[in-house]
C-alpha cells in the first residue's frame, strides 16, 4: 500500500512506483495543475507463481495459487487418483476478481472431479499469472485440510435463524450443522463465494452449531461468525413485538426509524431478499398471534 500527493510547483510530473518482489513503474507525465487524481499502477512481481494447496472438498479439489492467475492456462490441469489413473473434472472459479481492464483473474480453482477420488493435482508449466509469468510445473499431493469448530450460544434461549458470517475471501467448501436440544440436526452446505450461510428457521433451542469448512491458507481458522435471531425480532428484545412491526413498516415505506437497533435478516420474514409490507404484516400477525 501507499499514498501520494501533489505539493510541487507547475509543470510537468511522473509518480514512480517501487517495492520489493515488484518490478519498478513509472506513471505517464502529468501536468500539474491540475492536481492528478489516480494515477494508479499494478505492480508486476518478479516471482513465479506456486501452488499453496491442493485441498479435497466434497466433490473434488481446490487449488489455491499465490498469485492470481489467468484462468485460460489452466485448462491442461490433470488429476489423477491414487492407482495414478486420470480423472475427469469441471473448472470453475470465482469471477469477481478483475483487473482495471475487466480481465477476469483467481487465485483458487475448482476441479469438480467425476469417475473417483483425485489423490493428487499436476499443474503445467503454461499455466501464467496475471503478468504471463509461467509457473514451474509441479504435481502436488490432495490434502484434506477441514476444519470444524463448535459454537456454543451465550443463552439457552437461542431459537429462530441461525446465520455464519464469513470473512473475504470465504472459506472453499463446507457445511453448517445446527444441533437442537432435543437431539434433532439441521444441515445447509455452502460454496466457494459464498459470505455467509444459514440454517432453517425453526423455534427449536439451539445446543451448538459446528462448522466444517476448508479454509484457504491465508484465512485458516479466520471464518467463523455466528449470529442467532428470532425472525421478526427486529430490535433484537428476544421476542417479536408491536414495536417490530411498526419499525418494518417504517422501513417498508423509507421513513425515518431512529437509531435504534434494526436487524434486516430478522426484517424479511418472508425471505424474498427485500424488506417490504408483507413482512411488516407478517410480523403484526406473529405479534398478535394471530395464524400466519
């Protein structure tokens, strides 16, 4: 990261850019004034790109690089089971990392693998980062690098939705397991991409709920957050109420509510992705007890 600021005298002015690991740039003249607002520059690094990790998921393996990488030079990827017979497999990759231009870069790759169980990934040597660098091929080992943590509610009285956060970028690949008192489950998988998952509704006592995720390797163990709700409970008093309803409605129709607690996921009871009078009328009938 880095800063810079124009407090030079008329005429005419180039930024140059230097870090270790990074090839130096330079910037076009710009002339001053007026002040010259980013002047932003992609720094190429002069290492090869490596594979971090070949990780198992549940249908295939992840491939984390570090560098990002140009996902048209990675089509000629093999993986192979443990007798070393050549498996079958779909790429697939997140498409919300692009560069200035548009070009579409990742640094994790899905290998959606059918016909077995890939025992090991063989990258080759025309696989290229976002520079073109060309990385050393390499055969790498699947690992499984699950990870699964509990989470114990603070209260007995949890009951509703449950909801994991995750931080960027997400974990691969997993599964959200909700464990209620009276010994029943509730189970919801997620996928690359995804920042937060949810169980079903329900207005059992929650005991614990357990995530089972791989983690990338620079986020490993950094992915968990989960938040309890009663739909309805917009102001979070543990019970859903008048006073729910009348801040939906608020909401609903884009009137000012204060700066009181208001919790969206709890707002949109009817779970179409939107806060609208439906939910408001939704949560009056909960209220009142009156059949939904």
């Amino acid at each position: 990261m880095g800063a810079y600021a124009w407090d030079v005298p008329e005429g005419l002015w180039q930024v140059k850019y230097e870090k270790e690991g990074y090839e130096t740039a330079y910037s076009d003249w710009l002339p001053v004034p007026p002040p010259q607002l980013d002047v932003n520059i992609g720094l190429i690094s002069t290492e090869k790109p490596t594979v971090l990790s070949a990780s198992k998921i549940s249908n295939g393996v992840a491939v984390t690089f570090s560098q990002y990488m140009q996902p048209d030079t990675l089509k000629e990827i093999t993986v192979t089971d443990a007798a070393g017979k050549n498996l079958d497999y779909e790429l697939s990759y997140a498409t919300d990392e692009t560069a200035p231009d548009g070009t579409v870069y990742a640094k994790v790759f899905t290998l959606t693998v059918s016909g077995g169980t890939a025992d090991s990934v063989t990258v080759p040597g025309t696989a290229k980062n976002y520079a073109g660098t060309s990385i050393d091929k390499v055969a790498v080992k699947v690992t499984d690098n699950t990870e699964k943590k509990t989470v114990i509610p603070d209260g007995i009285e949890n009951t509703g939705k449950v909801t994991v956060e995750f931080g960027s970028p997400a974990p691969i690949d997993g599964v959200l397991t909700v464990l209620y008192d009276d010994g029943t489950t509730a189970q919801t998988t997620y996928k690359i991409g995804d920042m937060s998952v949810s169980s079903q509704i329900s207005t059992k006592k929650v005991k614990s709920v357990e995530i089972s995720a791989v983690a990338l390797p620079e986020i490993k163990g950094a992915y968990i957050t989960a938040v309890f709700y009663i739909p309805g409970d917009v102001n979070g008093s543990g019970e859903v109420t008048l006073d729910d309803a009348i801040q939906v409605l608020k909401k609903a129709m884009n009137v000012d509510m204060g700066s009181g607690e208001f919790n969206e996921a709890a707002a949109d009871v009817v779970q179409d992705g939107n806060i609208t009078l439906d939910d408001a009328i939704t949560i009056l009938k909960i209220a009142t007890n009156v059949a939904v």
